[in-house]
C-alpha cells in the first residue's frame, strides 16, 4: 500500500488503526512517556526498546495530509485551535484523527 501510494486505502488504514489502537494494537505498543522513544515493548523483562510495528509506523509515508499528501507521521501536525493559531496554515496537518497515545507514539506533531 505505502509502495502504490493507495491513497483510499491508507485512509482506511489510518481510520481502522485508529479504531483498534486500545484493543489490539496497544499491545504491541505501550507509552512510558510523552516522546515517540517511550514506546515500548510491553514486555518488562526485556530491555525497552521501540517494536519493529512502531519503528515502521514512525517513518515510512502512511498518513494522509489534509492535502492529500502521503507523509511520515514526523512531518504531520495534529490539527488543534493552538496549533493552528500558532503555525496557521503553513505545515501538513494529519487528515485523520488519531488517539493522543496513538499519536504521540507514532511521532506526530502534537504541541508547538
């Protein structure tokens, strides 16, 4: 999908990931701070690092911009009125609205 820039089918990916992030995928990723580095593997005798699920999350092309844009979570901003205030429309906002967790784990612009 992120090779074919399917674009209608990345949006439904984002939408679905977006869905399950509690119920299935936060298993695979669990937060222990506020930076996309906290994201660990949920298993607490092993040493913490990032999953293969989230270092792929992080910096392939996935999400859709409100543009219509392929981008990595790291060059997308969460749309808000303080963020917006602020940057206006000058940076990629992400087209789809993921869980804060979901977010701050994958690498998305959240605060300025």
């Amino acid at each position: 999908l992120i090779e074919a820039a399917d674009l209608p089918r990345l949006s439904a990916l984002a939408e679905a990931m977006a869905d399950e992030w509690r119920t299935a995928l936060r298993a695979r990723v669990v937060l222990g701070s506020e930076t996309a580095e906290g994201a660990l593997l949920p298993n607490s005798t092993m040493p913490a690092r990032p999953t293969q699920l989230l270092r792929l999350l992080q910096t392939q092309r996935w999400l859709i911009s409100t543009d219509g844009v392929l981008h990595a979570p790291n060059e997308l901003w969460v749309s808000t009125k303080q963020v917006r205030s602020l940057l206006g429309g000058g940076v990629a906002y992400a087209a789809t609205a993921l869980p804060d967790e979901m977010g701050r784990a994958i690498g998305l612009n959240i605060h300025v």
